[in-house]
C-alpha cells in the first residue's frame, strides 16, 4: 500500500517529534547560562546565541508550512532530526565560537522542522488538544528530568546540547510511523490559502508576542534566580525542575477537562494569569518569591498552550494555520532572550516583568476573540474526491484512500424543452 494511501499516523510518533522539536526551546536557560559562564561571552551575547538558535527554528517552520504534503512528514522529520543531532552535537563538541553558533542555527532549523511537522500532523488527528497535551507531558517530563541531571554530570556549556542532540536521536525510530511524499494525481492542485485568514493572522500575530513576552522571562530566569534572589545552580535546577512538574499536572488537568471549558476561557484567563506569573517571577528577591512565580507559570504555560494549538487546528485541519503560528511562536521565542537581556538592562528585572506582563494583556483579548468565533464556526471542510480507486483492505485494517483531489462544484442545470419538441418526444416514446 502506498504512503499516502495509509491511514493518519498513530499519537506516539507525533508526540515523540513534539518533544525533540520543543527539547531545546525548554532547556534555553541553562543553554543561555552556561554560555555565559563557560565561553568568552557576555550575557547579552549570550542570549543572541540563544536568539540564533530559535531563529533558525523560526525559519524551518515559515519555509515547510505549505510543502509538508508534497514531501511527505516521514523525510521531512528525519531531515530535520538530522540537522538538531549534528547540529547541537557539533556545538556541543567543540569551543570555537563560530562553529558553537552555527553548530546552533543549523540545530534550530532541525528542531523548527521536527516541530513543524509534529503540528502538521497533531492538526490532523481526531483530537488535537488530546496529542498536543501528550506532547506537552513529554518534552516537560524530559526537561525536568535534564534539569535534574544537568547540574550533577558536570559544568560546562557542552552538556544542555549533547542532552538536546540525543533526544533527537532518540525519536528517529518514530519517523517510520509516519507517512511519506502524497503521490499527486493528474488533477491535484495547490489548496489555496488557509480558510479563516483573518482570524489565523490574528492568531500568528498575537502568538508572536504571547511567546516573546514569556520567553523574554525564561530566558533570564536563571539570572533573576542567581543574581537577585542569589540562588546557586544546584537550586536553580530543582526549581525549575518542580516548575516543570508542575506544568505536568496543568496538561494533564487541562487534557482531562478537554473541550468542557471551550477554547476562550482556558485562553483568555490563562493569559491573563501567565502575566501576573511573570510580574511575581520577575520582582523576586528570594527562593520563596522566585519558585512560586516559575512553579505557578510553568503550570499555566503548557495548558494555555495546549489550548492554542487546538485552536489553530480547528481553523484549518489540514494544519497550514497549526504550522505557521507556531513559525510565528518560534519567532516570538527567537526575540524573547534578547528582548528580556535589553529590558532587563533598562529597566531592571522588575521593570522588565511589568513590561512584559503589560504587552500579555494587550494580546489576551484578541486571542480569546479569535477562541470565541472558532468555537462558534468551526473549518469548513473541503469537498474532495480521491483521485485513485481505493484497493480492496485486510479484514480489520483501515480503508485506504487516493491523493485528494480538489472538485468544483457546479449548479444542476434543468434543460426545458419547447412545447413542439416536448411533444414529439412523447410521440416517440408512446410508440417505443
């Protein structure tokens, strides 16, 4: 049977690729830390590093978001598994500088194509929210766990980007679950735009900020923790390591309440809350202060975010608008270390929270006005007929189906007879 005649891929693979796309991303304070202790770098230059990184994620997901059917997920993954593997190995493997940083883009543009082929595909499945809250368990669960073990293997900045590089090893075994190139027939055309265009852009452009405004936090988190509330490294992992235990019980709150909640409160609270976190988070001047704001944040994070997956994926099944938004949230995580380096130096880490939690606000209304209409109209469904004759199935097995082909659908016409022909017809038919 043919890839693209096979049924849609099971979870497990999708979840394995959510967690080696979003590994890096997860890891980015201890990665921007020890690049700060460890390299000749500055902490601003630091956190560029941490920039290149997400930017070449950011770059993998706007370049795929419309040619993930015509390649095929199951390249596509491997290609970009590949590139973080080689990637963050080669970063972690040597302390030139300029191998580090490109040993880092080419490592980010991996992770953004894992990711973005991991969205393609949750998008597709029969409940997205469920897939995506299983992905968000297990890049949280293996985060937390490498913010455990991190600090007692030893310093040094190459241990975050081998830990990044065999989680990508790890998931390749996944990629044989996943579906190859569609084979097109002679009438498959291109899809068009996503439907919902002005809803879909009003969710990139808010995903943009959502993400650059916590990520501007995560990505000096481990400053605010050693350098304001004067934690050691050994206390900053266990802290973030409970935070991210934390989000563990918000996803899987958040998957077992489903859809009961709708889309707009879980996205429009959740915001708001996520903004007063990083306000708390950021004024901290003590262990009390500082593991509260993280733990209560990284709760709220993951299940917002498991939200505004679902959302993008019942603006557009196909996944279009599920790839670009999170392109545009790669984006938003790209400027978030830099942006939180700038603020920081400006206005203290105080005056940075506040910031931040202010642009948070600003967004949560659009988002949640985009929640309210998705789930008052949900994606209209392309008609479509395959293009190929279906091959008869094992007993048991799924149906296969052809490449979809698009069909315009065109009005009935009723053809009227003048009364002289209407009669002869009769005529004929009478003596027949």
């Amino acid at each position: 049977m043919s890839d693209n005649a096979s049924a849609p891929p099971a979870s497990w693979p999708l979840v394995a690729l959510f967690t080696a796309g979003y590994v890096a991303s997860y890891l980015l304070p201890t990665v921007v830390g020890r690049l700060d202790a460890h390299l000749p770098l500055s902490p601003a230059q630091a956190g560029l590093v941490g920039t290149a990184l997400l930017l070449g994620s950011a770059t993998a997901g706007f370049t795929l978001a419309s040619r993930i059917p015509r390649h095929g997920p199951r390249p596509l993954a491997r290609l970009g598994l590949l590139l973080a593997a080689l990637g963050y190995g080669t970063a972690a493997s040597t302390t030139v500088l300029p191998l580090v940083v490109a040993g880092v883009v080419v490592g980010g543009f991996g992770s953004g194509t894992a990711t973005a082929v991991a969205a393609a595909g949750i998008a597709g499945q029969r409940d997205p929210h469920r897939t995506s809250s299983l992905g968000l368990l297990s890049v949280s669960a293996t985060a937390g766990a490498l913010y455990l073990a991190l600090p007692r293997l030893g310093g040094g900045h190459a241990l975050p980007f081998a830990a990044i590089a065999l989680v990508a090893a790890l998931a390749w075994p996944a990629t044989g679950r996943l579906g190859g190139p569609t084979r097109p027939g002679p009438s498959v055309r291109g899809t068009g735009r996503p439907p919902h265009p002005r809803a879909g852009a009003v969710l990139t452009g808010c995903l943009l900020f959502w993400s650059l405004s916590q990520e501007a936090l995560w990505g000096v988190s481990g400053r605010i923790g050693a350098e304001q509330a004067g934690l050691p490294e050994a206390t900053l992992g266990v802290v973030f390591a409970v935070a991210l235990g934390a989000g563990l019980l918000g996803v899987t709150a958040a998957s077992a309440f489903g859809a009961r909640l709708g889309r707009a409160v879980p996205v429009g609270a959740g915001t708001a809350a996520i903004a007063g976190c990083i306000v708390l988070t950021s004024a901290a001047d003590g262990l009390a202060g500082f593991a509260t704001g993280e733990i209560l944040w990284n709760a709220v994070y993951p299940v917002v975010l498991s939200y505004v997956i679902g959302l993008a994926a019942a603006l557009d099944p196909r996944g279009r608008w599920a790839v670009l938004a999170g392109a545009a949230s790669s984006l938003g995580t790209a400027c978030g270390p830099v942006t939180g380096s700038l603020l920081a130096e400006a206005f203290g880490f105080p005056g940075m929270g506040l910031v931040l939690g202010a642009l948070l606000l600003t967004v949560a209304g659009p988002l949640t006005a985009v929640a309210l209409r998705a789930g008052a109209r949900p994606a209209a469904a392309e008609p479509v007929l395959r293009g190929d004759t279906p091959a008869a199935s094992p007993a048991g097995g799924p149906e296969p189906t052809g490449a979809p082909v698009r069909v315009r659908r065109t009005p009935r016409r009723i053809l009227l007879l003048p009364p002289a022909s209407a009669r002869t017809r009769r005529e004929t038919e009478d003596s027949l």
